[in-house]
C-alpha cells in the first residue's frame, strides 16, 4: 500500500484485490507444496480489512478447483488469530522463553 501512495488503506482501497490475489496465491502454494492444515493471518492488514479472510479463501478455493476440493479444505483453515493484534508481540515473547527454558 506504502508503495502504491497509500500509507493506510482504508476498506475502499482499490488495491486490495491485488493483496487478495497475491495471498491467495501463497496459500494455493503452501497448500499444495507443504499440506499446510491450517494458516493464521492477522496484524495490520487484517485490521485494515476485517473482510479478507473471506475474501482470499473465495480466491483460494476457485484457484484450487480440480487440485483440491473444497471438502478437503477445512473451514477453519484460514483464520484470524485468537490473540488478535497481540499474536506478534506474546508470540515472540513465547519463543524467547522457550529459547531460555522456562
């Protein structure tokens, strides 16, 4: 968005269908390449557009047609996380103290 002029996108901004499709096409990726079971996406884009979850799983599941079904795709394989804003900083927080031991 940066990039594009736009520092902060707003839920009207007109290059979130780019940001859709790239996202779709990373988990297509992942989904094929690794059987990912399941992906969180969250932080500042989410909170920019609380819709594209649903979005980029409809993008998902139309660029799998004949790879993968949608039977086989969990529904809840794309979610925001249970955190919220706060998976990033408890996440890195969590690793350290598994780093440490405790």
């Amino acid at each position: 968005a940066a990039r594009a002029g736009t520092p902060r996108p707003n839920a009207e901004w007109e290059g979130w269908q780019t940001v859709e499709h790239a996202l779709a096409m990373l988990l297509h990726n992942l989904l094929l390449g690794l059987q990912t079971r399941r992906v969180l996406i969250g932080g500042g884009v989410l909170e920019a557009r609380p819709a594209l979850i649903d979005a980029v799983s409809r993008r998902l599941r139309d660029s799998l047609s004949g790879y993968y079904t949608a039977a086989d795709l969990d529904p809840g394989f794309l979610l925001p996380p249970a955190l919220g804003p706060r998976a990033g900083p408890l996440g890195a927080l969590a690793l350290g103290f598994s780093a440490l031991g405790e």
